[in-house]
C-alpha cells in the first residue's frame, strides 16, 4: 500500500505520496480535451471533450527530504478516495465527507473505467473462439471468488498446451440464478467434441448462419458451448457483443474485477492531449468520420462498428448455442 508523506509539522503533503518501494513521488494536474485510442491493425478512435478534463501526472520527487517524513503506519489516502472495502468484503467510508452519492459516483465512473479498459484489451487482439461456459457447483456459480478459481485453473491448463494463449472472460448474471462465463480465446488448439441436443442427441447448428456448436473437453465445471468465429466478421462486432453483458450485471461493489484475462494481451495505444485549435487537422489526417456527439464529447473513428441488432446472423449464431445451456 502507498504511504502518505508528511511536513515536518506532522501534515499529510496532499500531492506527495511514498511508494512501496520508498520512491517519493509528486502529483501534478494537467488538462487536456482529446484522448487517441489507436489499435495494431490501425483502427483509430478520437474522442474530444470541448470542456476538457483533469488528469494526473506522476513524477518522482526530487526536492529537498530534510523537512518531510513518510508515515509507515497508515494506509494513504487520497484526496478523491472515499471508500474502502475489507476482507469480508464489506463497503465503508473512509472520509467524514463521504456520502452516499460519493458511493454512487465511484461505481458508475468505476464502471465505465472497466468498460474503456475491456474495449481497449478486447478491440486490439485476434480471437478464434466464442464460449459460453457454466458451473454445476451451486456454491462456485454464486461465489465470484469461487468461480475465478474454477476459471484460473481452466486457464492455467490451456497456458500449459500453448504459451501464446490468451484469454478475455466476462461473468454475467444467469436468469434462473448464479453466474456463468462468457469468453474470447485465441492461439490455442482447444479440445473439441461436436455438441449434441440433449433430447435428441443430434449434433447442434445455429438456426440461422448453420455453424456447428461444440464443446470444450477441457472444462470439467460444467456444460459449455464453443463457436469458431469467422474471420469476415469484424472484430468489433464480437466485441460490443461481449461488452453487453457487462452492463447487465447488477452487482453492486468496488474493487472488483468484472473481466478476467491473461497477461499477454495488447492493449490498444492510448494519446491524451491538448488542443488550442480543436481536432480538425487529426480528423482529416487519420481519415476519421464523427460517430457520436453530446454535449460532453464527440467520437471520430475511421472505422465502423455494426448495429446491434438481434436480427444479425451473428447475434442470432450465437443466441443459438446458449439454448442449450443447462444449470
């Protein structure tokens, strides 16, 4: 844990903190109005804020440590930190000040946080399986502890048959009750056996594109369905498929992780910067077309991101496979 660094008169210096590993630090702010989100591929995305936005900047300090001290004893923190959580998991505040809709605003931009670094991670990799992945322990599908442990260890097994495996999981909330997984898996030989209708025994095919459901032999956990994913469809679509289960969820925590993956995933490029003039000059440079305007931001992409309609061929793929899902 970070530590607060403090005057000589016992005062906690509010934009200085210790590391743990002793390098004092210092907090400047800078604003900024445009942030390039950019992937391997060359697939841009500009989002500009005509109000601009705060952001921090961490420094290592070299001034003067004669008049300061670091306060080993106490947890740091932050100006805008209100809230902590225990090893029960309980929610308490931190701060006098603290206050319910402090609690409110922290899940909500936490949330969103998630949801720009689940894009950044799920948008910049190749992906060769959708699966669906459920758990037949009653105690694992309704413990998130639980059910990473089921997952990491699934995960540790696939690592050992290919070291370039990698993995995007999200967990969603089932509707007859506990949690199942959703996830992206790529450069691995996964295990596979045709999937079979559990009444009719015959081998299983979407409705509608005509792909073969399968499952995997390595989950042990429970029921699961796999599908190959086509390489005409656009990584995007798979992706904003994916991201509507993590607004589903009606969890209310913090400190949590939404999504699981492995450590060998890209992460797209990220440029904040300022403008004096606006963002005109890097929309015609890159090619960009607006996507999205409010009265916050303006997004730009030179690329296109498909309509999420249920009536796609591959929604409809995929929304055929989970029917036979069992708990």
């Amino acid at each position: 844990m970070y530590k607060n660094v403090e005057d000589k008169f016992g005062k906690v210096i509010d934009n200085m903190y210790c590391t743990n590993d002793g390098d004092i630090r210092s907090i400047d702010y800078a604003t900024n109005n445009y942030i390039i989100k950019s992937t391997d591929t060359g697939k841009i995305e500009l989002m500009f804020f005509p109000a601009g936005f705060i952001t921090p900047k961490h420094t290592e300090y070299n001034g003067l440590v004669d008049d300061i001290s670091i306060n080993y004893e106490v947890e740091r923190i932050t100006g805008r930190r209100r809230f902590s959580k225990d090893n029960s998991g309980r929610i308490f505040a931190v701060r006098d000040d603290a206050s319910i809709t402090d609690l409110q605003n922290l899940m909500k931009y936490g949330r969103k946080r998630t949801i720009n670094n689940f894009f950044d991670y799920a948008l910049n990799n190749k992906w060769e399986y959708f699966c669906t992945f459920t758990f037949a322990d009653e105690k694992i599908r309704n413990s998130r502890d639980l059910l990473y442990t089921a997952w990491d260890n699934f995960r540790r097994g696939l690592r050992h048959a290919s070291k370039d495996f990698k993995a995007l999981a999200i967990y969603e909330p089932h509707k007859k009750g506990g949690l199942h997984l959703h996830a992206l898996i790529g450069n691995v030989d996964l295990s596979l056996k045709p999937g079979r209708n559990f009444h009719t025994n015959e081998f299983i095919y979407s409705g509608v594109s005509g792909v073969q459901i399968f499952n995997c032999i390595n989950w042990k956990n429970g029921n699961n369905t796999v599908s190959f994913l086509d390489p005409k469809y656009p990584n995007e679509q798979i992706v904003m498929y994916m991201s509507k289960y993590m607004t589903k969820s009606d969890f209310v925590d913090i400190n949590n992780k939404r999504f699981f993956r492995t450590n060998n995933l890209d992460k797209r490029d990220t440029v904040v910067g300022f403008s004096k003039t606006g963002v005109k000059d890097m929309v015609e440079k890159f090619g960009l077309i607006e996507v999205k305007t409010n009265e916050k931001m303006t997004v730009y992409r030179n690329y296109a991101i498909p309509q999420m309609d249920n009536n796609l061929d591959f929604l409809n793929q995929f929304a055929g496979a989970d029917i036979h899902i069992k708990l």
